[in-house]
C-alpha cells in the first residue's frame, strides 16, 4: 500500500494541475507465451486541448512460431488488453509535449503493418526496439544497451536508471498503477480559437493528427 500511495504521489507531481499533456507509461511484460513483452501507453489531455486520450501500443509479430528465431517475419502493432496490462509491469512514465505526442503517433503509425513497415525481427526490430524509439521521441538518455534488447524489464530498469530526473519511477505491478491513476479529465477548450465576435465558449481543437 504504501508504494502505491508514493507512485500516485509522484503521478500526481508529475502530471497534476501545474502542467497538463499526456503521459507516456512504458511497460514491460515477463517472458511467456503472449506478446508483446514491452509496450507504451498514452493517457491524458494534449495542452492544445481536444479530447482525452487512452491508449496503448506495442509491437509483435503476427504470428508466434519457430520462423521469428530465423530471420525476419510479418509484425504488427496492437494494444494490450486490460487483463494483460494488470499481469504486466508499469516502470517509469514522461509527460510529452504536444509535438513529442504527435511523434509517438507516427511511430505507432509507421511500425503499424496497415500504414507503414510491420516487419518483426527477434535481433533488430522487436518489441523493446520499438519502445526504445519512442523513449528517444521523450527525449531520454542511456538507450543503447545492445546486451537487453531482448530482456524488456531489464532494459526498461536500466533507461529509467539512466534518466533519474526525466521519468518518474514507478516499478508497480500494472493492476497496482492502474488503481492509482484518476479519471481522466473532460476535454479542454482550446482559447486561442475563441476570439470569434460574440464567442461565449471556447472552439475545441481537433486532436493531433499523423500525418
């Protein structure tokens, strides 16, 4: 109980009122039969404003059979079920800027099979390669650990180690994390928008799109 009350302490400093935006959560799974060992989730409002966001990505192969131990095989992005993330492993989070977000979406975009490259490679491009380029959007330091490129919670503990001040450590059991996290806010207007003549409430702002 009470490193759960510490982690919604340091959520809460990290991403409560003095600043908004959405928040990166990086996960890591144990090694077993269901993928993908290593995945993100999205959760807040962008400071432009728009709706609030919730979601999860990670990246694994289509298929799970001896061919991913041969060489390159068909990959795809998924989200991880609620189910999967309480069995999983939240270990640090970041909060984005809008620009930053919207990378993140292009990753997502861009290892997706339907609108980029979904190609899956155990050596070169699995599940921690990818959370890896989306730690590099955040801006995060130590990223190179060509020894735990298969090991996603030990790669993950060693780039939170490597960035002490840029993350907030979580290192809970995704049930716990999860029970912390309060309800997401209503979307915020946009008050740049509401200089029209006569405007009473703010125009909200369509959400950040991939282009």
């Amino acid at each position: 109980m009470v490193r759960v009350l510490l982690a919604f302490v340091l959520w809460i400093g990290v991403i409560g009122p003095a600043r908004a935006g959405v928040t990166m959560t990086f996960w890591s799974h144990e090694l077993g039969n269901s993928f993908p060992h290593a995945f993100i989730s999205l959760r807040g409002t962008p400071d432009a404003g728009g709706p609030p966001v919730d979601a999860n990505y990670g990246f694994t192969a289509k298929a799970i059979t001896p061919a991913i131990l041969f060489g390159t095989v068909p990959g795809k992005v998924e989200p991880a079920k609620i189910g999967y993330m309480n069995g999983s492993d939240a270990q640090f989070s970041v909060v984005l800027t809008d620009a930053q977000y919207a990378r993140v979406l292009r990753l997502v975009a861009a290892w997706d099979e339907k609108t980029g490259d979904g190609r899956y490679n155990l050596n070169k491009r699995n599940c921690v390669h990818f959370v890896m380029e989306a730690a590099r959007i955040a801006g995060l330091a130590g990223l190179d650990q060509p020894k735990l490129m298969k090991r996603p919670r030990s790669y993950l503990q060693a780039v939170g180690a490597a960035n002490p001040t840029r993350v907030a450590r979580i290192g809970l059991s995704g049930k716990q994390y999860l029970a912390t996290l309060p309800p997401l806010a209503p979307a915020r207007a946009d008050p740049a928008r509401a200089d029209a003549p006569g405007a009473d409430v703010a125009e909200r702002r369509a959400p950040v799109r991939v282009d």
